[in-house]
C-alpha cells in the first residue's frame, strides 16, 4: 500500500487541528491555529507500520462545509473521529456514525477521546467502559479507541499510529468482535500455516518448529523464557493443547486469537502476509501464478528440486509405508489446496498412474502424474507447489521446481531430443486394443470386457531406456475429441510420436489408419510408429489396397510391431516408443530415396590406395639396393 489517508473529523472544538499540529511539531502550539489545517503529507519512516506514506487531511464540521467533507472521507482510506466532552461523545452514535454509513464507505473508524487532561474526563478505565466499549459493540466500523491530550502531548503519536495500522494491519477481516472469536477465513488461512510449519506433520509444533517459524515470519529467534510464557498462555484456557510433543493447531489458533483480542493483530498480519495472504485472506496471486513462459517446440519438466520436493511429499505422508497413499493419506496431503487438481478429477485419478495392489498411488505413479501435470499444464504444478509449501533454497520461488526443455524444431534431423517426458497419440479404428494398450502400460490385468473411449484418456509411467536412462512416457488416446486434436496444430506440436494401431485379426482395421493418413495429411510431420495389436489371435488379410508390411515398406519405415497385450513382450513395444520419441528421425515417413551409404566404399577405396602407395615405396627401395648392389 503506497499511501494511507487520514481524514480527521469531529464537532468543532474537539480539538481535531490541535492533534495535528501537535503530532507534526512533536509539542503543543500555544498559539491561536487557523480554523482548519492543510493538508498534511508525512514520508515513509521507520517508526510507520510497512513505511507507507501518510496523509492527514483537516475538516470543519460546518453546514456549509458539508460538500468538502464528504469528498474528503470519500478519498480516505481512514477515518480519525474525535469528540472531547459528553455532547460531541453523544453525536457520535447520533450523528457522526449514521452520516458516515449514509454516504456508503466502507473504511475503518478510529475513535479518539480527546482532551484528556480535563479533571472532568474520568479515568481511562471508565471511559473505555462507559463510552467506548458500548459505541464499538454498535458499530463494527470502529477499529479502535484511544484517548488523548493534545496539551499534554498525551498518545498523540500513537493515535495516527492506530490510524496507519487500521489500513496496514485491518483488524476487521480477522476478528468478529460480536461472536469474539477469529473470522473462518482467517482461520482457515492460519490453519493451512499450522499445516505447512508442522514439517514432520505429527499435528503439533515442537519446539524446533516453532523456532523456525519464528525466524521466517519475524527474523528474529525467540527467546526459551518466551516460548514458556506462549504455552503457559495456550494452557491457561486450553490445557490439553500443550504437551511434551509441542502445541497443537487449536493451541496455535488460539495464540493468533489473544493477539487480535490484545490489539496485537498485526502480529497476525506479520504471521499472514509472510506466507503470501492479502488483506482479503487469499492467497496473493503473483504467488500462486508466477510468470512462467514456455516457448514454442519446447515443454516443462519438474527440476530436481521439483521432483526431491515430491518425493519427501510422498514418504511423509505415507503414514503406514504400504508404499501407496490412501484415501486419508491423500486428503491430509492435500488440506492446504483446494483439492485435487481440476484435471486429475477429469482423468479419475489415480486411474492413469500407476497404483499398488490395494489400488492407491505408488510413488512411482505419483512422480509420473505430476510429471504429466507439469508437461500439460505447468501453471497448475506451480499453484500446488505455491500451496503445498514449495521452498527454493535458492529464494528463487516455485519456478525453480520446474525447468524448460530445449526447443525440439526440426524432429527428422538425426540427433537426440533433449527432453525427460515425451508424449504419444495412439491412434487406430475403434477396438483395436488401444484401451488394453493403456492399461498393460499400466501393469494393469486384460480384461476382454470392450468399453468405448469417448472422452480422451491418458496413462503415464516410467519407461527405462537402452542404456539404462529413464524418461516418463505419456501415452493418450483421443476418444471422440480425435477430428478436433488431430486439426489443431498446437495439438500436434506439443505431441512427440504417433502410435499407430490396429487390430490384426481383424481385416476391416488398418484400413482406417490408412484413411487417417489421407484425412490428415499434417501427421506426415509427426515420427510414427506401426503397432498390429491382439497378436496372440489368428492374423486376417486386410482389406486394404496395400497389406501393412507393404504399406510400410513403400514409406520406407519398419514393419508393424505384432504385440499381444497379454504377452510380457509388450514392455518392447513401450520401450521402441520412447526409443522413438528420444531419437525422433528413425521413426519418420520418407517419401524420397534415402542418398546411399558410401562410406563402405570411401573406405574400401582409401585402403587400396594406401596398399598401392605403400607396394610402390618397398618396390622403390628394392629398386634402389639392386642398383647399388650393381655398381659396387
């Protein structure tokens, strides 16, 4: 917030033009003061909640000053009223109050006892429990009371301070004065604190945990004599909260409650706005969607951060190290997000990753589910990694969990695609055994049960290549959105090899993916892999004009692969895809002769030439020993 406007108002002869130059000369001017003040502008200091500028603005309470004032408190963001004895005490709730509502502002109220130094004013204690307590339980626009002489020097700093803190550190989101307790949301933004703070998530901060929450919010350690008196606070109303194990998220709640009980509600703010919340107790945007741009021809990966980040994710939150996460586990690890992300409740997850025996996530179907969010939908992985607690050792945010792949343009040039995920269209006629392909990838068992694929549906998993390197695979096929992916370009781009299947045993199949071909001329761009499925059934003659095997070798590419889901043999299959998709140009359509190898020759003929030469050279010194031998 760049400036905090302060616009004081009150009966005439309050006091109201006393308070300000009192506060701007640090002493009381005795000497006569013009009716209304200028306006006031104060740079930032260090004695400012959050160093914002502040403006105070002077008013008159006259009739005729009436259009002036209401342009004033509607450009406030403040409202200082003040009154000084029991008839401008009085027209406060009458008057002041009830006109600041009629002209529809929604900012908070400051009110000020002035003139405290009169014998006639009570003590302090009285004034608050006769006259403030009472008007605060009536208007919830009131943020705060205060007394003050301007004579005296009397609370004059720390009543603009309250005004400042009032716009910087607003008590009203936090706290309901009428139910005296902390507002939902807040309480839901200080549990998701609690939440990211309790590092082994045993349900209590101990004492090294709350150490290191002090450090990042206030950046300063905490006393051990304080930290005693902070539990003996939480155990003063609730006992069972504080144990030997730490305190737990009812006794942290109910220390950020007394805080804004006390008026300290800018400790909270403090607490709140380190973890990135904003006034309005969401979660501040820049935070949740950095700027994060990936190029055309390239893709998001997770970083090794990214991927050590949830990794310890899994194992802390696999309580019963059964090696999958369970319905509890997962909704415990996702109580500071919102949900499951949008697109894993579409997919049916965990239904596309690969999963244990008792059907949960594996760790290694959850790295590979969150390596196919982050391929597909980077902004998504990096608004979870802002919610689940993602921290960069380098301070460089959640963008550091993800990295950027080198831009892969001209795919039938020979040479290695720089990339860990890759992601492949299965294409064929329906029941070709694309779905059973899916779930083999999965390690899931045949079923013969034939179930349509209307909308599109994916399956990632790890694949391990010759040499021993491991990339993730995601392998999808399109259902009935295939006319609108296969024409859209940006489509085409992102994916990285096309699997063509069909059915060999039965004869109308491969007719369709020469159709496709023709339909599609744009697939021609894409390397491509031939698959004939359902191998293990009796082979049928297509009824196409060329047979398969044909068909490939006129494109100059490999044979159909004949794999049978139920075979182990599958695995090659998946293996020969990433192979493809890693090395792009082996799996591409040639149309054009291919120039011949000649290096066989070039180096037949380099050896002859060095035979020649070297026959020549001994014939030489032959020679010349003959002649000599001849002339001796």
């Amino acid at each position: 917030m760049a400036t905090v406007r302060i616009c004081v108002c009150g009966d005439n002869d309050v006091g109201k033009s006393s308070l300000i130059a009192s506060f701007v000369k640090d002493v009381f001017v005795t000497t006569k003061i013009q009716p209304v003040l200028p306006q006031v502008t104060l740079p930032p200091t260090l004695g400012t909640p959050d160093n914002v500028t502040t403006t105070i603005v002077d008013t008159l309470a006259q009739p005729q000053d009436r259009d002036s004032l209401r342009k004033e408190i509607r450009k406030s963001n403040v409202i200082l009223l003040v009154y000084s004895d029991h008839y401008s005490y009085e027209r406060v709730a009458l008057s002041w109050m009830p006109y600041f509502r009629s002209l529809g502002v929604n900012v908070p109220v400051v009110l000020c006892a002035n003139k405290s130094d009169l014998a006639a004013s009570g003590s302090t204690a009285q004034v608050v429990e006769d006259e403030m307590l009472p008007l605060m339980a009536e208007f919830k626009e009131i943020d705060s009371c205060i007394r003050t002489s301007a004579r005296e020097h009397h609370n004059i700093n720390e009543v603009f301070f309250l005004c400042q803190k009032a716009v910087t550190h607003p008590i009203a989101p936090l706290f309901d004065s009428k139910e005296q307790n902390l507002k939902p949301a807040a309480i839901s933004a200080l549990q998701r604190i609690f939440y990211l703070c309790d590092k082994d998530q045993d349900g209590y901060l101990n004492d090294r945990e709350i150490y290191d929450f002090q450090m990042k919010c206030f950046e300063k350690p905490l006393a051990d004599d304080d930290l005693a008196n902070i539990k003996r606070s939480i155990q003063k109303y609730l006992p069972f909260s504080v144990s030997e194990r730490g305190i737990d998220e009812k006794g942290f709640i109910l220390l950020n409650k007394l805080f804004a009980e006390k008026g300290r509600h800018e400790t909270v703010w403090i607490i709140l706005r380190k973890f990135h919340y904003t006034d309005s107790l969401s979660l501040n945007d820049s935070f949740l969607h950095p700027k994060f741009d990936v190029p055309q021809f390239s893709s998001a990966e997770l970083s090794p951060a990214g991927y050590r980040f949830f990794v310890d994710l899994f194992l802390l939150f696999d309580k019963d190290n059964d090696g999958g996460l369970n319905d509890s586990e997962l909704a415990a690890l996702f109580a500071p997000t919102p949900g499951l992300p949008p697109s894993w409740v579409e997919s049916s997850f965990p239904s596309c990753a690969v999963r244990n025996e008792a059907g949960y996530i594996t760790l290694q179907g959850w790295l590979a589910q969150w390596s196919m969010t982050t391929f597909e939908e980077p902004k998504t992985t990096l608004e979870y990694l802002a919610y689940l607690g993602f921290e960069s050792p380098t301070r460089g945010g959640t963008t550091s969990a993800l990295k950027v792949t080198k831009a892969r343009k001209r795919r039938s040039r020979p040479g290695r695609v720089e990339r860990n995920v890759f992601l492949c269209y299965v294409l064929g006629a329906s029941n070709s055994g694309k779905s059973s392909l899916l779930s083999a990838f999965l390690n899931r068992p045949f079923t013969s049960t034939y179930h349509p694929t209307i909308k599109p549906r994916a399956a990632v998993n790890t694949v391990e290549l010759h040499g021993g390197k491991q990339c993730y695979l995601i392998l999808e096929e399109l259902g009935e959105l295939e006319p609108a992916i296969l024409e859209n370009q940006a489509k085409l781009d992102a994916c990285d090899i096309l699997c063509y299947t069909y059915d060999s045993s039965d004869p109308d199949s491969f007719a369709h993916i020469i159709d496709l071909r023709k339909k599609y001329p744009q697939l021609d761009g894409l390397p491509a892999v031939y698959t004939a499925l359902k191998a293990d059934q009796d082979k049928a003659t297509q009824r196409s004009e060329l047979q398969p095997d044909h068909y490939t070798a006129s494109l100059k590419m490999a044979p159909p692969l004949h794999v049978s889901v139920t075979w182990s043999s599958v695995s090659e299959l998946i293996v020969h895809l990433a192979e493809c998709a890693t090395h792009p140009s082996t799996a591409f359509p040639k149309s054009d002769e291919e120039p011949a190898d000649r290096t066989g020759v070039y180096v037949a003929l380099g050896a002859a030439t060095c035979a020649v030469a070297a026959f020549a050279i001994v014939w030489k010194k032959h020679l010349s020993g003959s002649i000599s031998f001849l002339g001796s």
